[in-house]
C-alpha cells in the first residue's frame, strides 16, 4: 500500500439490480445461523460462543462487531483450519521465491504455466477463443481464463493488486566504502520504515541484463547487512532514532580494500556472467528471513513484503481455482492484475498507471471480436477488486484508528472507505463485496481513517479513473506495514482467498 456497475453477459439489467437490492441484512443473519459457513470453518468460527438462553443458536457474542459482517473469534483460544495453515505454507513459498517484482512476475507465469495456462508475448498474435493465459512486463504480470460462451461484451471480473514492495534499490556506481568497510550504495524505494532495516541479514534481488540484450534472474542470498550504531555512541538513541536517508542507510558487504569490491560483479557472478558483461541492472534489496508462523496456537505469520504479496497470492490462487472448473460456471472473465511500482505511485508502463491492463483488455476483446460498442458495454459489465494490505487495531496504539472502525487482526478482510476517494469503494461496490464475503462463509470488517490521520491509497481509485471500471477496495489487516518484516493473522489470508474466488466465479 502506498504511504502517502457491476454487471454480467447475458444477465438482464432488472438481475443486476437484484444484486444491488439483495437483503444483505437476511443473508448476514444466514450466515450468522451457520447456514453458510463451509464445514471445515465452523467448528474454528464458533467454538468459542455459547448458545443465547433458551436458543440453540449462537449467543450474542457471535454477533458482528466493530463493523464486521460475520463471526469473531478469539484467535488465542480458536485453533487455526488446517485449510488455512496450508493456504498460508503456500503463501511462505510464495513470499520466498519473490524477493523482487521481477521474481515475483515470473513466479506468477510459472505457476499458471504448470496449471496449463498459456504465456503469451506482448509482441506475438495471440489466439481466440477460450482459453487460459498470463503474460508479463517487466514486473509485472497479467493472468485470465476466458470461458465457454464468452462474447464481446462479456464482462471481466478483476483482482487488482502490486509485486513491489517498500524498501531500497541498488543505484548506479554502487560500490562505495571507508574505514576498511566495502559498502553498497542504495536508494529508498517508496516509504518504508527505515528502522525496520537495521541489523539484518540482507540479498540484493532483480534482473540483469546482459549486453546481448539477454535479462537475467538473480538473487545473492544473505549479502549485506545495514548496522545500526552503539547505544554507547548515542546515548539518546532510545528517546527517538533519527535515520538520514543517505548517510545511515548504506550497507556492508564486505572487508578490505575498495579496489578489491565490486558490487556489480557480485551480482554478475549470480548469473554466470563476468560484471563487464552487464549492460543495466533493476535490483533491490531484500530481507533473507523467511516467513514464519507464531505466538498461541501459530496464529500469527510474520513475513517481509506482505504488502503487497499476501494480495497478489489470493489472487493468483483464486484464479488457479476457478480454471480448474470445478462446479463453476464462468459469468465473467477472471483476471489477475499485478502491477509493479505501487509503492511509487504507480506512474510506469507496468504499474497501475500504465496501459498494461487495458493493453490486456483490448486485446481479450479482440480475440473475442469486439468492437468499440462492445467493449463499452463490457466494462459496463465488469468489477475490479482492488486488494491492499490495510492497518489492524495496533494494541498499543488504539487512538490512531477511527473509535467505530476497528479493523481485528483475524477478523477477516477489510473493506476500505475513504469520503475523499483515497480508496475507490462506494456503495454498490461494497454490497457486492459483502454478499460474496456472506456467500463465501467469511467475515469481513470495514476500514475508515481516523480523522486527523489521512490514509494511504492504492491501485483502485487509479484504475477507476483510468478504465471507467466499478471498483471496489479491499484487503487483510496487518500490523508494522512497510516494515522488513509485517505481520498478520493466518486466517485472514485465507479468508481473502476464499472471498476473491466467490468473486471470480460468479
């Protein structure tokens, strides 16, 4: 996250109003009966509640609170599905094969790849008629199934979210060095939290590309390291520490005389390549740590670049599971959009300012025979689910968060609102994202600003204005956002996933 009508082919409009005037109150009070909670979430769901007197239903401390549309738990007595601890292995895999948006993107592509999709090239023709497909720029990736019996104005159903996360990226001229130290010269990357970088094991991570114009994949492992300085060379550090951007952010890598350094070099080595033959370089740094599950009943997973991997998995799983057909019957086009450069505004070929969706879009249009009206007509038939990571209720810090809004970490996925459209949700987006959270058996939470703190913002509210798309904002509260290293409940990933797929296969 940056610091800083929906409608389908073939349905009647009078259907689509249907969608948009559904009792959600009646379903929500479904959902609450256990009516639609899937069988594997109901013994964790409600376990903890008792009966109301003189009801064999739930009692009122199941209802909803702090806005949510579904049960609560208390996580610390609940014990995690299997299901969701699985989910989240698969995100730990996921989060350690991407250290960068380069790896990222083709970790995407190689898994829909071994899940039978095509990978297409931006620079081939590609084919008509159903099928699945991904194709990447750069950092970023795009995936979707077209159906049986898509038409031209069949409508697409999108799962937007970023590869890239805050941090630090390798800048030209990099080995720098004194006092016997070899060092790297890097840049900050979007806004993280400086601190958070301190006194860690560190790799640099991207692409390289060669002078025959070839680009390359690599990662060092654990390279560098940021040292903070001794408390007895700063005796105030502990009433407030105070980074410069440039002086105190330089990592070690290395002893000895700078004539003997070469960072380039280093990375080339990762390659099979000489540091003369590197003609340009996108690389960042990573932290080395790898995910990890916690605290009462490993409840909790603390990882780096949840933000904003965690989203681009659900997503990425979603549509791996729609594709493979199982009791659905495709309405609309699922699409996975995973832009790069979020946390830098966006402003890229391959960031959500960009054409690469609606480069993608037009050409499924083609494919499918559209003409101008029919590509009006299906975006007027299409949703885009922007997916961020957005803020959990910090114990420590409950004021910074609005007194009726408290998103619960474990609570299920967050609805964002923001009245100066920071976040892209209104009213019909967020009846459509509630009732796929009801249909899906998962409890949701709603996410506004506290008044004298303004919020970040995403991808959703460029991607309306871009494609004229309704667009709804959503995501998995966590804590210590834009640190190395984040944190979140285990279910809430899980919960996402389950909710974006509802979405996809309607």
């Amino acid at each position: 996250m940056r610091a800083g009508s929906r409608g389908r082919a073939g349905v009647a409009p009078l259907a689509f109003l249907a969608v948009v005037l559904l009792d959600v109150p009646a379903l929500v009070g479904a959902l609450l009966d256990g009516v639609l909670l899937s069988a594997d979430v109901t013994p964790t769901l409600w376990q903890t509640c008792g009966p109301a007197p003189g009801s064999a239903g739930p009692g009122a401390a199941c209802r909803p609170r702090n806005g949510q549309t579904g049960p609560v738990t208390d996580q610390t007595t609940s014990p995690v599905p299997a299901a969701a601890r699985t989910h989240v292995d698969d995100l730990a895999r996921f989060v350690t094969a991407s250290p960068s948006s380069f790896h990222a993107a083709a970790e995407i592509a190689r898994r829909c790849v071994d899940a039978g999709f095509v990978r297409l090239d931006e620079a081939d023709a590609w084919p008509t008629g159903p099928g699945r497909y991904v194709v990447v720029r750069d950092g970023a990736a795009v995936a979707w199934v077209v159906p049986d019996g898509a038409t031209p104005t069949t409508g697409v159903t999108v799962l937007g979210a970023h590869t890239d996360s805050p941090g630090f990226k390798l800048k030209p001229r990099p080995t720098t060095g004194r006092a016997g130290w070899w060092q790297a010269g890097v840049e900050v990357y979007g806004g993280p939290l400086l601190n958070s970088w301190l006194d860690r094991e560190l790799e640099l991570a991207g692409r390289l590309v060669s002078t025959d114009g070839t680009e390359h994949l690599v990662r060092t492992g654990p390279m560098l390291r940021i040292p903070q300085l001794a408390v007895h060379l700063d005796r105030a550090v502990n009433d407030g520490l105070a980074l410069d951007k440039q002086r105190h952010t330089q990592p070690v890598w290395g002893l000895g005389e700078l004539a003997g350094a070469d960072v380039v070099a280093a990375l080339a080595a990762q390659a099979g390549l000489e540091g003369s033959d590197v003609a340009g370089y996108d690389v960042v740094v990573a932290d080395t740590q790898e995910p990890r599950t916690f605290g009462a009943d490993a409840a909790l997973l603390a990882s780096g670049r949840l933000d904003n991997l965690l989203s681009t998995h659900a997503g990425l799983v979603a549509l791996l599971d729609v594709a493979d057909g199982a009791g659905v019957e495709l309405t609309t086009i699922p699409v996975l959009a995973a832009f790069d450069h979020e946390e830098i505004g966006s402003g890229s070929r391959s960031g959500a300012a960009g054409p690469f969706l609606e480069d993608v879009l037009a050409r499924i249009g083609d494919a499918l025979g559209a003409d101008a009206q029919d590509r009006h007509r299906a975006l007027a038939a299409s949703l885009c689910v922007s997916s961020d990571v957005g803020h959990a209720v910090h114990p420590n810090y409950p004021e910074r968060h609005d007194p009726a809004n408290q998103p619960l970490a474990g609570g299920g996925p967050i609805l964002k609102i923001n009245a100066n459209q920071r976040y892209s949700t209104d009213a019909v987006g967020a009846a459509l994202w509630n009732r796929a959270c009801t249909a899906a058996g998962v409890p949701s939470q709603e996410f506004v600003s506290n008044n004298t703190i303004p919020c970040g913002s995403t991808i959703g509210p460029i991607t309306a204005t871009r494609l004229g798309m309704r667009t709804v904002d959503v995501g998995v509260p966590i804590l210590s956002m834009h640190s190395a290293r984040e944190l979140c409940a285990v279910l809430d990933p899980w919960f996402l996933t389950r909710a974006v797929r509802e979405l996809f296969a309607r």
